[in-house]
C-alpha cells in the first residue's frame, strides 16, 4: 500500500471499498463492519445491505478458493487468490456505492450552499455518528476547512472558538448541550443538521485538495488558558499516517495468536475516542486506508453495551480506561471485552505493572507519544516487556526527533503543523527559525534510542481521560475570590485541585467559592481538592510560585 497517498487518493480508495464507517448510531451488526447500535437498527438498512452483501461474497470467496486451489502448487494458489481477490474488490466496490454516494452528496450539498466551497470553514459540532464521516470527507472532498469542536465545552468556550473560526456552515447533531439557545441566537442561519446533504445531488470526485495547504482546524489547549486552533494540512496528516500504518505490522504479526480464533472477520477498531480528538479522528485514515472497519461509539455511557454488540481487535483507549479493562481481565471477566486484544494507549503515563499484566492475558499493547500540533506523529513504542514498558518510544526516521541542548523534546518534518491560527507569536515561540516543534515536555534518551520522559517544560495537567486542563485559566477564575491572596492549581492524586493562601476564617468562603465556580465548568476541568493556607506559598529564586 502506498501509504503516502494523498486524501484525494484515500476518497478514491473508498470506491475500491477501502474505508469503512462503522456507524455505532445508525447500521446493524449484521456483517463485516459496519456496527450498529441496537436501539437504531434501522437507522441505515442501506449499510445493512452492504453488510449482508459482502459476508456473503467473502464466504463464498473462501468456499472457491478452497475448491479451487485443492492439490495446487504455491504459485498456483497464490495466482488463484489475486484473481478472487480482484474479483472481491469488484464486489466491494459494487457494495460501497452507497457511502461513496453519501460523500458525493455532502460534497454537492456545499457547492450548492456555498457556491465556491474551497477554503469555506465546516465546523462540526456533534457526536460521533455516521454523518460525521459523510460530512469529514464530503468537506475534504469540496476543498473546503473541516473544523472540529468539542460540544462538550462551556459556551464560553465555544463561543470564543466560533469567533476565531468566523464559521461558514456549522453541522451540528441538534442535542442540547447547555448553550442551544445561545448557538442558535448567534448562529441559527449557519447551522445545519448533520444529514442536511441527504436529498443534495452527487458532486463529481475530483481533486480539489491543496497538498499542503490549510486541510483542517482542530483546537488544542494552551498554557495561556485559551484554546488554539492547530492549522493542518493534507501533508500534515499523512506523514503522521506513515508512522502508525508502519507500527501497526508489528500489530498484525501477532493477529493470528492473539485474534480469538472463532471471529473471522475485517480487522477492527473500536474508536471510542470523540472526533474532535487527533486520536479519534486519524483513525479514519490510518485504519481506512488499510481496508479496516472503524466501530463508531458515540458515547462512552454506551460503552458496555457496544462492545457486546460488535467484536473490535483495537481500541484507542484513554488510561482510566486501560484501568478498566485491566480490571475486568483480573477478575476473570475478560469475555465482556468480546475479543478485544490490541490497546493503543498514550506513552509512559501508565503503571508497568499493569501493562505487563495485560500481555501476559493475551493483550498486544502499543504506546504513542504525541500532539496535535504533530498531527498524532511522534515516538511509536511496541516493546512488550521489560524496562521500555516505561518509555516514550523511539523515532522511526519518517520524520526528525531531538533532544536539544535544555532536554525539551523538538520534531522537523511533514508532520510539523501550518501554524497557530491566527495567532504568529504562538506560532513563532513553538517552531524555530530552523524548522523544530518544541513539545514543551523533557526528556532523556538511553543507549539504545528510547525516549523517557523527565518532566513537563509546560505546565498543562493530563488527565486520566486524556483530556489537558490548563492551570493558569483556573487560577485566573480563582482569583476573582477576594478572600484568595493567592494560589496555585496542580494535579492531586489524579485529581485537579489547588493551593490557596488565605486568612484562616476565610476558609469556608474560599470553598464556597470553588463550590460555586465548579457549576460553571466542564466536569474534567472541575477542581476536586482545595487546600488552604495561611502562610505565603512557596516561590522560587526569580519570584515564581512553585508547583511542586
């Protein structure tokens, strides 16, 4: 596989039946891939179809290569399956027609709203579902901007974020997430329904992508408490795709002992992970292009439920997660998992011990260090044993990774990001002169390449969700109390919590004041732990408060 291939390539693919949508909230469980929330079954009897279709025809492939290659020579068998395998690409190509239709649609349905779609920003402002991927390539295919915004922010947040996009459509999923009316008081004549493209007529696949041009706009958290919009291109993406596509061999060299050996299926993900997320929204490329099955979930109270309902060998998983599933194994419930038995999990941020638990259940485990300003490149790291459990990874040579002179971590390449979004200064203080991203993290490398982290250069606090909560912004909102003289917020024990510096009687109004700012957060950003103290808290030789 040509796995530099551009995004123009990656929508032709989809003819080829290519890239699948397993669509959580809108197909049945019937097939090879496309899985289904049980309460919408016929949400799409189309991809139903599809389903039926291609089980049958693969079964009936392996029924006449069986047939056929009886008492044959290797060669012979070898020419036998390229032949029913381009037969099965005939096939699939026939039974895909339906979601490449649905892509031409979303496509024409921005031609025919926006005249010119090219350089348009597409916001995206729902759950993960089926359309979602019709409107992420339909509007890769138009040329025009995809943005990716979390629904779940306050609409303080998002209100910013909208400013900075100045959006041309918003596709958004119609729940109210606490700010509907305020939405649709500023952008009621921009939003649209995430199937508004239905009844639109089919554009023509044609490449309208800049290679390395503006592609997509997904924002990220800053130390300066706002959010930034990383610009990324084409190019962006699939360099980043070079690096995963080549880890994951190492993925399909233990399928055969690992995959229970009673599922006979397309290799599959479990993409749990919101698309608002580079973790969750590579996986429509890096698995696609593969010929994988994407198994939507579009939502983690669901999260039991659907792994019944679909068998996945992978999982993007966040670490509380990996707890969680370490858990069921250990108590000898590892049957809920329903076969799952690839974790992809973000590097060192895990105990080892739990790492090596779970390979030696029959688990394959791989690590990845990286950011959205890479695009999801960074150190890729498939050790399954031993002290390099502990690592970052190790660089692959697709793109450029150092250690500089103060210990921060800096990466050169095709994955390196157009910029911060309207915003030079940022931009300006992340990649140098010379072309490096500086990540902000600290690291050591041992005599044979692998990179363990030594600390954060920034101060961001990673949560178990994986989510990033920036410090500095809940200070500021701390600040507001005038019984606080001053403080500092930290992680706790996995929890966000804060340090303050107040008059012993003013305690209680100080907690009274966490109490009342934390109903105007989102849950992860929620302060959990408040300590107090009379005395000046700790500052360092130049007059900065320390956070140890």
């Amino acid at each position: 596989r040509n796995v530099g291939m551009k995004m123009n390539k990656t929508a032709a693919a989809i003819t080829a039946g290519i890239i699948t949508f397993g669509a959580m909230a809108s197909a049945s469980a019937a097939g090879i891939g496309f899985v289904n929330s049980g309460a919408l079954l016929q949400a799409h009897p189309k991809m139903e179809k599809v389903q039926l279709d291609m089980r049958s025809a693969a079964q009936k492939a392996q029924e006449n290569f069986n047939s056929r290659s009886a008492g044959k020579s290797d060669q012979e068998k070898e020419q036998i399956a390229q032949e029913i395998q381009r037969d099965m690409a005939a096939k699939e190509r026939t039974a895909m027609q339906p979601i490449l239709q649905d892509i031409r649609k979303a496509t024409g349905y921005l031609q025919q709203e926006l005249g010119e779609p090219k350089g348009k920003k597409i916001v995206i402002l729902s759950r993960t579902n089926y359309e979602y991927g019709a409107v992420v390539f339909g509007t890769l295919m138009a040329g025009a901007v995809i943005v990716t915004l979390n629904q779940g922010k306050t609409w303080a947040e998002l209100e910013y974020e909208l400013g900075m996009v100045e959006p041309d459509l918003i596709f958004n999923d119609g729940i109210d997430y606490g700010y509907r009316a305020e939405l649709e008081a500023l952008y009621g004549a921009r939003l649209r329904p995430m199937d508004a493209w239905t009844a639109a007529p089919e554009a023509e696949m044609v490449n309208r992508i800049d290679h390395e041009g503006l592609l997509m706009l997904m924002f990220t958290s800053g130390t300066t408490g706002r959010s930034k919009g990383v610009m990324l291109s084409e190019k962006n993406y699939f360099t980043a795709c070079q690096m995963y596509i080549d880890g994951l061999k190492s993925v399909l060299d233990h399928e055969e002992r690992l995959v229970p050996q009673y599922l006979d299926q397309t290799f599959s993900h479990f993409t749990l992970v919101p698309m608002f997320h580079l973790a969750g929204f590579i996986c429509y490329f890096v698995y696609g292009v593969q010929g994988w099955t994407l198994n939507l979930c579009c939502d983690a109270r669901d999260l039991r439920r659907d792994m019944s309902l679909m068998h996945s060998d992978a999982m993007s998983t966040p670490p509380v997660l990996v707890e969680m599933i370490y858990n069921e194994v250990k108590r000898g419930h590892a049957d809920r998992l329903n076969g799952l038995w690839n974790l992809s999990c973000s590097s060192a941020i895990l105990d080892p011990a739990i790492l090596s638990g779970l390979v030696k259940n029959g688990f394959y485990i791989n690590q990845c260090y990286s950011m959205t300003e890479l695009a999801g490149y960074g150190l890729l790291n498939v050790t399954q044993e031993g002290d390099h459990l502990r690592a970052l990874g190790k660089p692959d040579g697709f793109c450029e990774v150092k250690v500089d002179e103060a210990g921060e971590i800096c990466v050169r390449g095709g994955c390196v990001m157009l910029g911060y979004y309207k915003d030079p200064e940022a931009t300006a203080e992340t990649i140098d002169k010379d072309g490096w991203l500086h990540t902000g993290d600290l690291a050591r490398v041992d005599e044979e390449g692998y990179y363990y982290m030594t600390g954060r250069k920034k101060n961001l606090i990673i949560l178990d969700s994986g989510e990033n909560v920036s410090p500095e912004e809940l200070e500021k909102l701390l600040g507001k109390c005038d019984a606080i003289k001053e403080c500092i917020v930290k992680e706790m024990g996995k929890k966000i919590g804060t340090v303050v510096c107040c008059e012993d009687d003013k305690q209680q109004q100080v907690k009274a004041f966490v109490t009342e700012l934390n109903r105007t957060l989102p849950m992860y950003k929620r302060i959990s732990v408040v300590e107090c103290s009379a005395e000046p808290l700790p500052r360092n030789a130049l007059g900065k408060l320390l956070r140890k």
